[in-house]
C-alpha cells in the first residue's frame, strides 16, 4: 500500500515517491513478486478530500497490508 502523504518537505514530496514506487515496482517484476499496490491518501490531503486526515478505510487497508510505503504527511 502507498500512503503518499502532501508534499510537507520540499525535497519528499509526491514526485520522489512517484519515482520510489517505480523502482519498487521494477524491482518486484524482476524478482517475479509484483502484486496490486493500492494508493490511498493520508494526511492534509486527505482531509481535503474525505474531511479527515486517515479515514478508517486507509487505516484498516494499511493494517491488511503485507507493507506499507509512507510518504511525507503533515499540514500543508
């Protein structure tokens, strides 16, 4: 799962985790093990969106998932 956060940091924002979840997803092609990496949203973003910063859908899907990619959350 990718939790992509809302661009607090300048330098890890939304591209660098872009191009983190391309290189994870080559990586798994090349070892065989590409599954489904859901992207939900997390943070300032979210609470744009849905009216809170972690619904209990992302939460409970982050807490089914094998591993969990988190990027840069706060205010923005």
């Amino acid at each position: 799962m990718i939790l992509r956060g809302n661009d607090v940091v300048v330098i890890v924002g939304n591209e660098v985790i872009s191009v983190a979840v391309d290189a994870l997803r080559l990586a798994g092609s090349l070892e065989g093990s590409v599954s489904g990496m859901p992207s939900m949203r997390i943070g300032g973003v979210a609470l744009d969106l849905v009216g809170i910063p972690l619904s209990e859908e992302t939460l409970t899907k982050a807490k089914n998932s094998d591993d969990v990619f988190l990027g840069a959350v706060g205010w923005y």
